[in-house]
C-alpha cells in the first residue's frame, strides 16, 4: 500500500521479522535485515534483498515460516 509521501509511521518491526510487500505479493516472505531510519533491507524469497522506502510503502507482518 503507498502512502502519501512525509506521512509518519512508526516500524513496528525489527531485525530478523517476517514482513510482506503490499505490492509485491510474488516477491513471498521476507526477512528484515537492517533499519536505518525509514530504509528497511529485506531479504524476500523471491525477489532477493530489496531497500523499501517505509515513507512510500508499510510493509505488512507476515506469520513466521514454519519448518
């Protein structure tokens, strides 16, 4: 889902959590990386790691994969 551009949002993820692109459902689960400021690295099944921008796209929490 994009957001309007300078729209506050709290990360209420953190390092190692499973997350989902709106956008990019083909992308699968992926797993945060790092967090700088509103840059979040994530490491999707699909799609390798990606850089998204939290100001533009509110990544969703995904349920941990089981083994």
């Amino acid at each position: 889902m994009k957001k309007p551009i300078g729209y506050p949002q709290l990360l209420y993820f953190s390092l190692g959590d499973f997350v989902i692109h709106p956008d990019k459902p083909n992308w699968g689960i992926g797993q945060v990386q790092s967090i700088v400021g509103m840059n979040v690295t994530v490491n999707f099944e699909h799609a390798g790691k990606q850089m998204i921008n939290c100001n533009i796209i509110a990544l969703n929490a995904a349920p941990r994969p089981t083994k």
